[in-house]
C-alpha cells in the first residue's frame, strides 16, 4: 500500500524539534487565518456596542463613605456585657455587617428618610435609548398608576444595585460606595446609608438589653423563689432528722467528742483506784506481825496522804527506837522495854486498822469508778450509733444544702446582669462610627471611556476566539490530510480542489471537435450508430473498437472535462497520485479492479472516478470505466444519457459487451454505463451472481485498468458485496462536510472493504483553506514555485 502521508525517519526527527511555544504560535496562526471574517466581526461589533454605550448612557457619579467598628470606646465605658451583646470582633461578624449594611432594612430606611420614591431615577424606567424605550413600552401595557408598594420595591431594586459594601482589606474599615446621576445625591445617600446603621445598631442593642433585662427580671424572680423553697427545705429536713449544729459543728459530734473523753478519764479513775486496792491490798497480805508492815506503809506513806498512818508511823519509829535504845541500856526484858514492845504492837495494829478502814475506801472508789466507766461507756454507745444515723441524713441534706446554694448563687448572679443591663440601657453608643463623610465626587464614573472602549475591546477579542475555539471543535469534518490518516488509519492520497462551472456547452475543446469529425451529434450530444454485433464477454476487436466510437460519451463542462483541458492543474496532478498509488499498490496482480466509493452520496465519487479513467486512458493504458451504482448511476445520466442497455444487460446475456460500451474518442477510454427502468431491490445480489464474476474476469483480460464507480457504503449495502468482483477501493471524503462519525461507522461496517482499502482522497477542498489549517504543511499544498514544472490552479 502506498503511504504517502507517513514521514520518513528524518522528516520525524526534524517535527519533533517542534517546540511547544512554536506549535502553539503555529496553532494561534491557523485559528485566526481560519476565522479571520468572524475574528474582526465579532471586535467590530462589540467595539460599536462599547460606542454606543458611551454614548446613549447617562453618567453616573459614585460617593465614598468610610465607617469602622472600633469596640475599644465600648469597653471602656462598659466593663461587662449583658448576655447576648458585647462579643469580640472578628473576620466573620465584620463581613456579617457588610450584609446588613446592604440589608432591605437599612436600604428602605434610607428610601423612606430620602422619600427616593418620588425620583424618576429610582422608579423611572432609566436614561438612555433602552430607558426611553422601556418607558414607552411600559405605558403602553400599563394599566393605571403603581401602587406605593411597587414604587417602593422599584425603588428598593435600583437603590441595592447601585449601592456597593465592601470591606477594606482584613481591616475594621468598610467602604460604602453609591453611584447617582446626581454627585450631590450620590453623597447624600451614601452618608444616609452610615447613619442608618448606626442607628440601626444603636435600636438593635437597646432593644437587645431591654428584652434581656426583662428576660432576667422573669428569670431572677423565679430563681429566688427556687432558692428560698430550696432553703426552707434544708431546714425542715434538719428538723425532721434532729440534726443540730452549733459553731459550724453538728451537736452530735460535740457530745461524741466529750463523752469519749468523759470515757478515757473515767477509764484512768478506774486504773488509779484498782492500782491503790491492789497495793493496800498488798500491804494487808505481808502484815505478820513483824515490823514489815511498817517497812511497806512507809514505802507508801507519801502516796496514801493520811496524817493518822504518818502520825502512827512516826510514834512506832520513835518506840522502836527507843526499845532499841533501852534494850541495849536496860535489857530486852526489862518491863520499860516490854511496856514499849506493847505499845508498839498497838501502834502497828492500829496502823493495820488504819490501812484495812484506806482499803474500803479504795474498793469503793474502785466500785465507783467502775460503774462511772460503764455509764459513759453506754452513753458513748448511744451518742455512736445517734452519730451514725445523723451521717446517713447529711448525705441527703448536703443535697438540698447544694442545691439551696445554686439557686442562691444563681439569683445573686443573675440580680448583677439585671442591673448592669438596666445601667447599659442609658449609653446610647455603638462600636461603629463615620470617619469620613462622602462628599459629591467631581468627575463621572461610570461609563468610563477608558475601561468600556479597551473592555469592550478585550471582551470582543475573548468572545472571537472562543467563538472560533468553539467552531473548531465542533468541526467533526475531515480538512487535512492528517486528520484523515488520524481518524481512519488511512493514507490520504491526494487532495482534489473544489471546481467550479459557468455552464455546459455542448460543442467545447478537443472533444467537440472529434465528436463532430465523427459522426453527426443528436440533441443531447451524443453521436448513436449501429455498432458490430460480437459474443457478450469477450474482448473487443479493433473493428469492435472503431464501431464503439460511433457512440462517444459526453462531457459537458465538469470535472472529467477539466482534466483534459488542464492536464498540468493541481486537479489533474491529484488524480495522477491516484493512478500511482493504485498502480503499487496493484503491482502484483496482472490487471487491476478499482472499486471508489465514498460514504455518503454527492461526495464526488462519480466525476472522481471518471476524471481518473480518462487520466489513465490518456497515459495509454486500455482502461474501461463502469458504472456500478444500480440504484443511482448518476455517470450514465451525464456521460451517456441516451444509452438503450448496460452492465445489468450484459450479466443477464440480454446484450452483447461490445453494445454496451461507449468510448471517448480523445482518450480511447471505454465505458459500461447502467440503464435500469426501475430501482432494483435487491440490487446487491446482481453483483453476487457468477455471470457478474465471469463478466469481469473476462474484462480482465481485455483491460489493464478498469474502475467502478460504486454506490455510496451508508446508504445502501452493494460495495460489500463487490468483494470477490474488486481488487482495491478508492475512498472519496468530502473535504469539510463529510462528517468523520459517519466515515468510520461505513468502514466499521464494512471490513472487508476497508481491509482492501488503499486510501482516501478529500474531494471539493477549498485549497486557500486548507493551507490554513495544516500550517505545518502549508507550503506543500501551494508554492510558488511549483510553476516552473507546468503547475497551474
């Protein structure tokens, strides 16, 4: 197959140095050389509207206010919000003044303050042409006077759309903008509009404190009472539960502490008294008679504290002395010191007596101290367990002592934000204030020439190229070469120039002048003599030849007539790269069959198909031409109009081959034409019969060249059916109209065509076009210099 459009390895090499920025120059290039009329419309005409604009539209003037929101003048004076006022600022509650200051509610203040509903410029219908027009309009369809609500809603919609809010930056400064045909009014305004949010603010934190004192007056009564029946619970609990507390003490506890103390001393009593029975006890026990209880009492004499012990222990240390004394003077049995061994004797019992009387008193003292230690031990046990009982009741008085002291903190709390919301009520100040006033600007600005003419200029540049965007890529057409080979794996063989003609004259060029040489030429051109009669199929003779010259085809002004006349055009120089392509593509067989056919119907196919037979024939080459369209052999109507039989009348035997061809006498091309009465339906099936087989194998023999001019692939099925009569088809595409959708699904649904397919050729093109849209190839399709070889348009 022959690959025309493919590049060789150097010419890859050299368009991949390409680079972005020139393919993009280059795309830029063919986009405006494409559009270049829709380019210069599009501008012209929004250029003239930024014209008229200027012209019919009233000046505006716009005045510029300035308005902060400061809360440190607030927070000086008020120390604590009320709840629901005072917060600190930040990005969103700056932005959420910009709506209100563009709210209906300060924009209908202003209106009713300014009373802007009697201005013909807030309820009128505009200046200008299109206001003058509106207006009229309207009073033609208007039915009476507008009510005062419409005025307002007029005058509201024309107020918020030439009233602009903004914030400066990330600052707390915002920007009040009005646009007014009057600069006085536009200031007026602009400053009415900062006046009304403030007051606005001023009104909404009045009310806002005076529904929240009012909200904490209903909620601190209600609070006080909760707090006081909670307290008067706690006190009935305490009465119910006998808990009594004195000095931040529960009176249980007091006793519990006194009585264990009651206790311990009680319990040391008992010890010191068991302690001294024990020891007189003691005493009693060694009292032999012998001067050992005298030695033990007075081991324990300071302890006991009697005077009588002391006293007759002192009197029996004087005795024993003394008997000691006497004993050694007078003798141990001297009746002296008998007498006062006696009285001694009587010292120690009584002593003993004395000692026995102490250890009664201590046993009693012991008894007392007992039952002392068992009464407040049972005491200690009462107050224990009344201790334990009074605990489980605290938990749940703890409770109601919390709770109590809730509700008190609460109504104590909310009593402080009641009187500091009745106190805010009386400072009539806001955080926000006008640090400059708008005052009537001097100049207009709007419609401003030096942004509507370059807008107006720039939208029209930017509205034309996406015009021309849009239209390229909504061109599904085939218009280049590459497209072609792009979009059905195809080689775009040539491309045909679109040609146009005058008219048809019958009697023009070289093939008038053989025509009337010949014979004698009928109303329709054409010259009709009884040809020789010989056997359908086989090849004509010569004598057969000279006899099928007596009925020429006729060629009046068109395609198949041009490539005669200007054998050197770009037309001729394309079919010959058919012939070419056709031939290599065909060098292995001895004869070839080529089939064209196209897509859809009036690609060209026909006048294709002809105009590259008569190139072959003129080269020299015995070609015939047939016209294998049988719904709509259109080349038959034009070549040969007056033909009696054809290609179905020869298959059939009807007719003999050589009464059926017509030749053209400047080329020697034959031509099998198609004379039907009525549209065959199963047309199709005429190309599957053997005869049809037989028939062009015969004429293989007899021709080195033969095409057929085929129906259309969408339409109709015949061109598959063809497959065992053609060697190789022609594709002919209509340059810019033939949809590429409607190309591949014909080859899709016909693979055996396609298979044997040797390329496309675009048809009709506009060559000055094509150019523009393959700029990377423009001057393959047009040089100057292609004149020095005979090359002409």
């Amino acid at each position: 197959m022959l690959n025309i459009t493919k590049p060789t390895t150097a010419i890859s090499s050299v368009t991949q140095e390409y680079t972005s920025a020139e393919e993009t120059l280059q795309s830029l290039k063919g986009l405006i050389g494409r559009h270049v009329t829709l380019l210069v419309t599009v501008v012209l005409v929004c250029v003239l509207l930024g014209g008229v604009i200027m012209l019919t539209t009233p000046a505006r003037f716009t005045a510029t206010g300035l308005l902060i929101i400061d809360t440190k003048k607030v927070q000086t004076i008020q120390q604590q919000a009320p709840l629901g006022t005072e917060s600190p600022l930040d990005t969103g509650t700056v932005d959420s003044q910009v709506e209100i200051l563009q709210s209906e509610t300060i924009a209908l203040t202003v209106i009713k303050q300014l009373r802007l509903t009697e201005l013909d410029e807030f309820v009128g219908p505009g200046g200008g042409i299109p206001g003058a027009l509106l207006g009229a309009i309207r009073s033609l369809l208007s039915d009476g006077p507008r009510s005062d609500f419409e005025l307002t809603r007029k005058a509201l919609e024309k107020f918020q759309k030439r009233l602009s809010v903004k914030r400066l930056g990330l600052s707390y400064v915002i920007q009040i903008d009005y646009q007014s045909e009057n600069p006085d009014r536009a200031a007026k305004i602009a400053n009415a509009v900062a006046e009304a949010y403030i007051n606005d603010q001023l009104e909404s934190k009045y009310q806002a404190s005076r529904r929240a004192a009012i909200w904490l007056q209903d909620r601190l009564k209600e609070l006080r009472t909760q707090a006081s029946a909670a307290e008067r619970a706690v006190v009935q609990y305490k009465a119910d539960n006998n808990i009594v507390d004195t000095g931040g003490r529960l009176l249980n506890e007091q006793q519990l502490a006194e009585i264990n103390s009651a206790l311990t001393i009680a319990r040391a009593q008992k010890a010191e008294a068991q302690a001294r029975l024990d020891r007189i006890s003691g005493i009693l026990q060694k009292d032999n008679g012998d001067g050992a209880l005298i030695t033990e009492v007075g081991a324990v004499a300071d302890s006991l504290h009697n005077d009588v012990i002391t006293r007759l222990r002192q009197q029996y240390l004087d005795l024993s002395n003394r008997e000691a004394d006497w004993s050694n003077r007078y003798g141990p049995q001297h009746l002296a010191v008998k007498n006062l061994r006696d009285q001694m004797r009587e010292i120690r019992r009584s002593i003993g007596d004395e000692l026995r009387r102490i250890a009664e008193t201590y046993k009693s003292d012991l008894e007392i101290a007992s039952s002392k230690e068992d009464s407040t031990q049972k005491n200690l046990d009462q107050t224990v367990k009344a201790s334990n009982d009074t605990s489980q009741a605290q938990i749940a008085l703890r409770e109601l002592e919390s709770n109590a002291q809730s509700y008190r903190a609460l109504a104590d709390n909310f009593l402080q934000l009641y009187m500091v919301s009745v106190q805010q009520q009386s400072f009539p100040i806001t955080e926000s204030r006008l640090i400059t006033q708008a005052t009537p600007p001097l100049k207009p600005s709007f419609p401003n020439m030096l942004i509507v003419m370059p807008g107006a200029l720039v939208g029209g540049i930017a509205l034309a190229f996406g015009l021309a965007v849009f239209r390229d890529m909504s061109d599904r057409a085939f218009r280049t070469a590459s497209r072609v080979q792009r979009e059905l794996g195809l080689d775009c063989i040539a491309v045909l120039p679109k040609l146009s003609f005058d008219g048809a004259k019958s009697s023009r060029g070289v093939r008038g002048m053989v025509a009337r040489a010949l014979g004698k030429q009928t109303a329709d051109g054409a010259v009709r003599s009884p040809p020789p009669q010989r056997p359908a199929g086989r090849p004509p003779r010569e004598d057969e030849r000279l006899a099928a010259i007596d009925r020429p085809l006729v060629f009046r002004p068109s395609p198949m007539r041009y490539v005669m006349e200007a054998p050197f055009s770009r037309f001729a120089e394309g079919l010959r790269a058919i012939k070419l392509a056709a031939d290599l593509h065909g060098s292995s067989r001895t004869n070839n069959v080529l089939g064209i056919t196209s897509a859809l119907p009036n690609e060209g196919k026909s006048s294709t198909a002809a105009s590259l037979a008569r190139v072959i024939a003129h080269g020299g080459t015995r070609t015939l031409l047939i016209d294998g369209d049988l719904r709509n052999p259109s080349l038959t109507k034009q070549l040969t109009p007056g033909a009696k039989a054809g290609l179905v009348d020869v298959i059939s035997g009807d007719v003999a081959l050589q009464d059926a061809l017509w030749t053209d006498p400047e080329t020697g091309l034959d031509f099998l034409p198609v004379v039907i009465d009525q549209w065959l339906p199963h047309s199709h099936e005429i190309m599957l019969w053997q005869s049809t087989e037989k028939l062009f194998a015969g004429l293989r023999a007899s021709y080195d060249r033969i095409i057929v001019d085929l129906p259309p692939m969408a339409p109709i099925v015949d061109v598959r059916a063809t497959n065992r009569l053609v060697d190789s088809y022609l594709l002919i595409v209509e340059w810019g109209k033939t949809k590429i959708d409607v190309v591949q699904m014909a080859l899709n649904d016909a693979p055996n065509v396609t298979e044997r397919t040797i390329g496309c050729v675009l048809n009709k093109a506009n060559m000055k076009a094509v150019s523009r849209y393959d700029l990377r190839h423009s001057e393959y399709y047009g040089n100057s210099y292609y004149s020095r070889y005979g090359y002409v348009d």
